[in-house]
C-alpha cells in the first residue's frame, strides 16, 4: 500500500498539529457555536409559537369570516412548503453562518497537514470539465461549494461538494448531488466512460444510453466487475490501463466513507473526472450541539483528503506509468504530503 493510504501511526503526528494549530481556532469559535446553539432554539421556539398562532388565525378565518376557505389541497400545500421552508431556513441561519466562519478558519490549517493544498469556500470545478465528461445529464444550474485544489504526484487536482439541477418544468430535478473529483493528466486519451449503479437504474436509464453514444462496450472478463461497472470507450487501450483493482478499491474506499449511492468515471483528453452522488455532506461538523475541540471532525475530514490523494496517485501511476520509473515517485514538491 502506498504512503498515500498507509494512515497507522500517524494519528500522533495530527494530534500534535490538531493541538499547535487547529485548536486554538476552535477555542476563538467556541463562544460562537454556544452563541449559534441558543440562537437556534431560541428560533425553533418563537417558530413553534408561531405556528400556532397561524394556525389559529386561519381556523378563526375560515370559521369566522369564509376567508380562506376557496384554498384548495393544492394550494395549501404549496403555502405549507413555503411557510415552513421559510421558517427552517430562518431557524438554521445561526447554525449555517457558525459552520461557514468554522470551516473556512480550520479546513486550510487541516490541509496543511496533508500538503500545500488550498480551500475555497465558494469554488467550482469548471463548467467544462462537466460538460466534456459525459457523465452528466441536462443540467442548468450548477452549485458548488467547499473546493479544494493543489497538485498531488506532479497532477493537478480539485476537489469539490456539487449539485446540478435541471430548472425545466415546474418542478426542479436535481441531476446530481455529491462529490467530484477532478485530475488533470499529462498526456491525453480517449472518451472513457465507467458507471456504478446501486439501485435507481431508471432514473441514469436514458442518461447512460446518450452517454455511450458512437462508444464501444468494453468487456474486463470479470464476473463481479462486470455486475457492478459497464465501461464504454473509444480507447479500449486507455480504459484497460486506467480501470484496476486498485484504482476500484481506492474509488469503493472513498465512496464508503461518503455513503455513495452511485459512483461513476472516466476520462476525456487530460481529464480524468470522478463523481460520487450522496447526501453525505464531507464538510459539515457531526453535531454543533458537541464541542469542536476534539480533534474528531478534523481527523475525519483528512482521512477523505487522504484517500482523494490516493485516487490521484493511482490514476496517474496507471495513466502514466512512465513517470514512476524516470521520477522515482512523486515530484519534489509533494514529497512533504506524502512523508506526514
């Protein structure tokens, strides 16, 4: 196993920089959090009230005076929605503006541990890559928060939390919602194309049947694989090199992590794109009703980091294996991530 992925022992080094300088941060935000905490449900308390007090006013209306009482199911329902989106929305903003002001002072201080890697709270992977990739159905508006970029074994990487929604109709669709890892290669290949499905095979039916168009089925001889992925490609030599037990292994192992309903990659010239659908949010604290002074959150949050590493690592080796035998490893400048 690589060093990338070899986490024994090493926990004792992160204690010592949780300590010297993630904790400090913490202990400036602590006051803020019990602050966010009260505010919450002191909100949840005036909301409940309020409820009620709308619910009679309406009772008293409609008995009373005949307003209201041309509101249909349909109509009610919509007003229902719409009250109590406003009134969660309003109740949370305590917690949501404490979770932004913690993450965006301890995320870069946990990256430094892993290596000169940089956060952007409101970052995008580029719209391009998307499209480029096939992986995707119709989509048009793209959100995206919690980038993190840098290079990684001589490649440069993002990672970032994404939700594309297709706004047509009366209703939106979320087309995808969950994780994208993005690798820039060093040499390019062909329009490779790899999903995963666990369940919901209606919903990515037409989507994969427009995203292997003028593709050819790319069969591995393996009984299990073949249960679980089905490859298209125009590069049969490029999607045998990058589809290994190992790069499997390392996508499963992140996809674990992050609750993956489906995961799904490929490749397009230098682009290698991973895409893991889940309503796991990486970055968000466990509780914020619990103490953020242990290094819990923090640990958990760099073994994702880690193993988003590992992919990297193991699709460049595979994508150019060349670069092992004339670099001996990574590049100089990774050496530091890779020695923590």
């Amino acid at each position: 196993m690589s060093e990338t992925t070899s986490n024994s022992g090493r926990d004792g080094g992160f204690e010592a920089h949780f300590e010297q300088y993630i904790k400090p941060k913490l202990s400036g935000l602590e006051d803020g959090r019990i602050n966010a905490r009260a505010a919450s449900r002191k909100r949840l308390l005036v909301a409940a009230f309020g409820i009620l007090a709308l619910v009679a006013i309406v009772l008293f209306l409609r008995a009373r005076f005949d307003i209201l009482k041309e509101f249909g199911l349909f109509e009610s329902a919509i007003l229902v929605l719409f009250v109590g989106g406003s009134i969660y929305a309003w109740v949370r903003r305590p917690r949501s503006r404490h979770i932004a002001d913690r993450k965006q002072a301890i995320i870069p201080e946990i990256l430094k541990f892993a290596g000169d890697f940089r956060y952007r709270h409101d970052g995008k992977i580029a719209e391009d890559i998307l499209n480029n990739s096939r992986l995707f159905g119709y989509w048009d508006k793209y959100e995206s928060e919690d980038l993190i970029t840098g290079s990684y074994f001589g490649r440069r990487f993002q990672f970032a939390e994404v939700t594309l929604t297709d706004t047509r109709g009366e209703d939106e669709d979320v087309e995808f919602n969950g994780c994208l890892v993005f690798l820039e290669m060093t040499s390019a290949r062909g329009l490779t194309v790899a999903t995963k499905h666990k369940g919901k095979i209606s919903k990515f039916w037409d989507r994969t049947f427009r995203s292997t168009k003028n593709l050819t089925s790319i069969d591995f001889g393996d009984a299990e694989f073949g249960e679980n992925f089905e490859v298209h490609s125009d590069d049969e030599a490029g999607a045998r090199a990058l589809i290994t037990g190992q790069l499997i292994q390392a996508m499963s192992k992140l996809g674990e992590l992050r609750d993956a309903e489906v995961i799904e990659f490929g490749t397009n010239g230098k682009t290698f794109l991973l895409r893991i659908e889940t309503e796991r949010d990486l970055f968000e604290p466990a509780r914020i009703n619990d103490t953020a002074l242990t290094p819990n959150d923090s640990r958990r949050f760099l073994q994702h980091v880690r193993e988003v590493l590992n992919i990297v690592e193991v699709v460049a080796l595979a994508m150019d294996p060349q670069d092992r035998d004339r670099n001996g490893g990574p590049s100089a400048s990774d050496s530091r991530s890779r020695a923590q």
